[in-house]
C-alpha cells in the first residue's frame, strides 16, 4: 500500500493519499485544499485518482471535493448522515456521492479500506481503516479529539465512538485530520497512555473533562 501523509491549507489541515501499488488506483482522503497539490503528489507515484472518501462534511475537509473530482472523473464517498450538510460547503451542490454507511467497505484495486462510523463531531464523522493505518478525521487527533459545540456535535456521540475505536488493536496508527499534535501521528495504544479524553471509560469521566458537568 502507497501512503502519504499531506499538510494542506491554512487550517493546519491533512490530506491523505492511499494508493494499490498493483492497479495503480489511489483514493484522496479529504479534499478541503490544494487540489493541484494532491493532483501532483498522485502522478509522481504515477497513481490515478478514481475515489475522494471525505471524513464528514465540515468545508475545511470537503471544499475541493466536487474541484477534484470533476479533474480527476474519481467518485465522491460521504457518510449517508453527512449527505444533506455538505451542500453547504462545496461549489457544485449537484456533484453525484456515493452513500456509505457504517462496516462498508471501499476497494481500492486490493485495499479494502474500512468503514467505521464515529459520529460526534458530525453526524455522519467516519475514520478509515486501510490495513494498520486508521485516519480518523476529526473524531482522534494526537493527545486531543474533535469539537462537539459546532452545529451537529454531539458529547455523548463522540464518546461512544471513542469507546469503539479503543476496541481496536493499540499497534494501529492513527492518522489525524488536523496537525494539532506535537507529532503528526500516534497509535491507538499511545493515545489510550497519553489522551486524557481517550483515557475516560465512562460518560460521567468525559463529560465532566470537556466542562459540561
């Protein structure tokens, strides 16, 4: 598996890019910024954009989206809870997505990238599971998690998500949708020893952290 870790934008974004090193094929993981950017990064793997896969519908990860896709000709995939919302974030309310939902699985030539619905700080927030890389848009960041006070953020939600995504095995990499850690990356296993909200096991423990008990 092709992969690339790419800062895009003002808003100390990350863009990813997954790619079979078979078909050639690569999926865009986020698309708020730097289209070009993403377009020269996948031709000099010599790749092919044939999938945008967006995190959740906030305009800082889906801006570009519809930009990219009408360059590239590659399919939009977007959590079916998000759907109505990015309407309001991109150019073009009429670019044709593909509705995924939880446990969907997205193939890109051999990848099988998993889908694993994490509402919380939207409705329809998504992390992806390709092989041990885990991108978790903004529901996980390095030592931090996503915001709930922005229009569809839900406390409750966030931890629930949070509890499954400690069910996963702690050598995964978790892959942030914002640059917001002293270090790019982490595990699922660095976050549960260092992320006070990972840490929490129950609601009481998180709500009272985030200030709202």
């Amino acid at each position: 598996m092709i992969f690339r870790q790419v800062p895009v934008g003002p808003m100390q974004n990350f863009s990813y890019l997954i790619g079979d090193g078979n078909s050639r094929e690569a999926a865009i993981v986020d698309a708020g910024w730097e289209v070009d950017k993403l377009i020269d990064i996948c031709n000099e793997e010599k790749l092919k954009i044939t999938k945008i896969i967006l995190t959740h519908s906030h305009y800082d990860h889906v801006q570009k989206a519809d930009e990219l896709a009408s360059k590239t000709n590659a399919a939009v995939y977007l959590h079916e809870s998000d759907f109505n919302e990015i309407k309001k974030a991109i150019r073009n309310p009429n670019i044709k997505i593909t509705k995924i939902k939880d446990n969907d699985e997205v193939k890109l030539g051999k990848i099988k990238i998993k889908i694993i619905h994490t509402p919380g700080h939207s409705p329809g927030a998504i992390c992806l599971l390709a092989e041990n890389r885990l991108l978790t848009g903004d529901t996980l960041f390095v030592d931090a998690i996503g915001r709930t006070d922005l229009p569809g953020g839900d406390s409750i939600k966030l931890f629930e998500s949070l509890q499954k995504l400690k069910k996963l095995d702690d050598n995964i990499e978790i892959y942030p949708g914002h640059d917001y850690g002293d270090v790019p990356f982490s595990t699922i296993g660095g976050e549960k020893k260092t992320n006070p909200y990972f840490k929490c096991d129950t609601k009481e423990q998180f709500l009272n952290l985030l200030g709202m008990f």
